[in-house]
C-alpha cells in the first residue's frame, strides 16, 4: 500500500490546531522557530491574535503540517503534497529543508505577498460552474482563477468587493455555492506577480537538497516529481499562477496511492480526495483525538 501526506492551505487554523501535539518533545523546536518568526510564544497566538492575518496564517499552517509529521515519525515510504502555502510544508515533510528552514522560507514567502499584494485582496470560490464559465466571470470583475479542484471546484483571487461580486454572480448563473473565504490575500494570481522575485532568491539560496530516503515529493505547479532544487522555479511561480489541484491528485493515484493522510489543519483536502476517489482510504488528522490512533492507523 502506498500513503500520501497530504499538507493543508491557509483557512482552517484555529485555536485548538496544535493541542494534539503541543506536549510532545519532537514538536518543540518546530514550535520553538515559529515563535520566533511570530514575534511571541505560538501559544499566545493562538489564543489571541488573528489566525487569519497572512503571514500569521501561513507560518501557523505550516508549522502544523511540520508538527504533526515529526510527531508520526516513524511514517515509513510515503508521498507528500501540499496544497498553496500548503506546499512549503510539503517540502519540509519531504526533507528537503529543515522544519526550521522551512518556516523562515515560509516567513519570506508571506512577507513578499504581503508586499505585493492590495491591502484589501482576497480569495474566494465557486463550486458547480465548469472551469470556462468560471474564467470568464473571474474575468468580468477582474478576479483569477487561483486553483483548480475536483468536482468543478474553484478558488478565485482578486480584489475582496470583486471576488464577492463574483461569487454573486456565480449564483446567478447556477453555482452550487459560491462566497469569499477567509484569505487575506489574492494567492496564485498575476496580482501577486512582484513577489515572485523576492521569493525565488530566497528559494535559490535554500540549499534544498533531495527528498529523504523514501519520501517522494508532487509539486503542484505541474504534477510531477519534485528532485530538490530543479523545483524552485515552480515553487515559487505558483505564487502568482493558478494550481491545478485536481491534476495533482491526479497524479498521486497514478502513482498507487490507496491511503491519504491530511496533515491539516482541518479535514478540507481529505474531504477533497474522499468526494473525487471514494475507493481510496482516506483520514485527517483532526479526525483522531489521538496521537497513538493516528500511528495505529498508518501501521495497519
């Protein structure tokens, strides 16, 4: 059998994302550098500030998938992927970076959005439309198509007031759903095209070295096998291009995935797969209140 770690995006944090793992010593210094980046203990973060703020939400997401990792060790082979921010985490499960690495490089990630992005950007998504109609309207109010999903699911990136106005207009033409979610930053369009300099010189000097020893890395920005440093550019193109998601599950299941593990936070990629391959033995970590039935489930 073979299992996919899945590592989540920005919009599901909250409070209670690391309790799981706070106390375990293999968590700490993971812990210990996002504080560090947080300007405050990650615990008062977590209670006070707010989850949603860019640059806090994406060293919080990542450093959640970077925990619940090292905290599962020993996970044995497996296949790792992350969704948007999702993959900088991806590339520190698979052990190309150091967690610690990982965040900082996650830190500047954010920061160079931040600089290029409005400050009144967000995302938004549409569930029901066929991806065409969806372009067009995205369009009509100057918004992008930010990631392509599953079952003609699409996340949009654009001005806050246009991506609503979209998502209204994705209603009117017979979405299923459609609204803005809680991203404070129009990801994977040309809005954020500025910060894709920055960040890519920050990624030439990483010194990212190969995947670990039976960890086998997706890239989102083309579905394919990810060595190391031949996958800068992509990372860091897929800053201000659309990811398309669907593709990259795709290419998971070609591979002979039967088990996906989502690392969280939340259970939004796991739902994901379940909807799109129901053959597959699919868990979130927020699933369990255990560590110890999280390990049980991956040694079956």
């Amino acid at each position: 059998m073979t299992l996919a770690l899945l590592c989540s995006g920005q919009g599901r944090q909250d409070r209670a994302m690391l309790d799981l793992f706070a106390d375990d010593p293999r968590s700490a210094p993971i812990l210990a550098e996002a504080s560090a980046l947080l300007g405050e203990d990650i615990g008062a973060v977590l209670r006070s500030a707010d989850l949603h703020a860019n640059r806090t939400s994406q060293i919080l997401c990542v450093a959640r998938g970077l925990v619940a990792a090292a905290c599962l060790e020993p996970i044995g082979p497996a296949v790792v992927a992350g969704y948007s921010v999702g993959e900088m985490a991806a590339w520190g499960v698979a052990g190309i970076w150091s967690p610690e690495r990982t965040l900082r490089l996650t830190a500047v990630r954010a920061e160079a959005m931040d600089a290029a992005g409005g400050p009144d950007d967000g995302l938004g998504f549409v569930r029901g439309v066929p991806r065409d109609r969806v372009a067009a309207l995205a369009a009509e109010f100057a918004c992008a198509i930010a990631i392509v999903n599953p079952g003609d699911l699409f996340v949009i990136g654009g001005a806050r007031e246009q991506v609503a106005r979209c998502c209204g207009a994705a209603l009117d033409v017979g979405a299923v759903a459609a609204r803005p979610i809680a991203v404070h930053v129009a990801s994977h369009t040309p809005r954020l095209s500025a910060a894709v300099a920055p960040f890519r010189a920050a990624l030439d000097a990483s010194d990212a070295t190969r995947p670990a020893r039976g960890r086998t890395l997706i890239g989102a920005a083309d579905a394919s096998v990810v060595s190391g440093a031949g996958g800068i550019p992509g990372l860091a193109g897929q800053v201000d291009t659309t990811i398309d998601w669907a593709a990259t599950l795709e290419a998971l299941v070609e591979r002979g995935v039967d088990r996906v593990l989502e690392l969280g936070p939340g259970t939004a990629l796991a739902d994901m797969v379940r909807a799109a391959y129901p053959a597959l033995d699919v868990r979130a970590v927020d699933d369990f209140r255990s560590v110890a039935g999280i390990t049980a489930w991956i040694g079956r």
